[in-house]
C-alpha cells in the first residue's frame, strides 16, 4: 500500500514539473522547413542586426551628452546663485 501511494505521488510530481517544460517551448520544433534556413537567432550577423546595434550606440551616446550638459547648466546655475 504505501509503495503504491510513494509511485502515484512520484508520478504526479514528475507530471507536474514536467507540463510546465513542455508548456515553455523547450523540447523539439512542431516543424522544420529547410527552405527558410536556420532560425533568425542562429543566422549570426545580419544587416538588421548591424543597424539596431548602432542605433543603439547612437542614442546611448546622445543621451550620455545630454545628462553631461544638464548637470553643467544644474552646476553654472548653482555657481550663479551662490554669487548673489
């Protein structure tokens, strides 16, 4: 009787862990077309790719100067107040 109980609950623990795997994407592809190639996150570098990178380097860079002459107009506004 309780090996009987122990393997339900085995079973019901393991069936339990596993749903949730399966539910998450992992496990094999539902299909494959080789005619479409490797996946878009296998490819390696692409145009697209280049060109979101730089985007991003661009607008990091132009928010890093903006922070830097706010903080001097903060700082030159501060320096003009204490001279009055």
């Amino acid at each position: 009787m309780t090996k009987s109980r122990l393997l339900t609950l085995l079973i019901a623990t393991a069936s339990a862990l596993s749903t949730s795997a399966f539910a998450s994407g992992y496990g094999p592809a539902p299909f494959y077309r080789p005619v479409e190639g490797a996946p878009a996150s296998e490819r390696g570098v692409s145009a697209q790719t280049v060109a979101a990178e730089q985007a991003s380097r661009v607008e990091a860079s132009s928010a890093k100067a903006t922070e830097s002459l706010q903080s001097k107009v903060a700082q030159s506004t501060a320096n003009s107040q204490a001279q009055q």
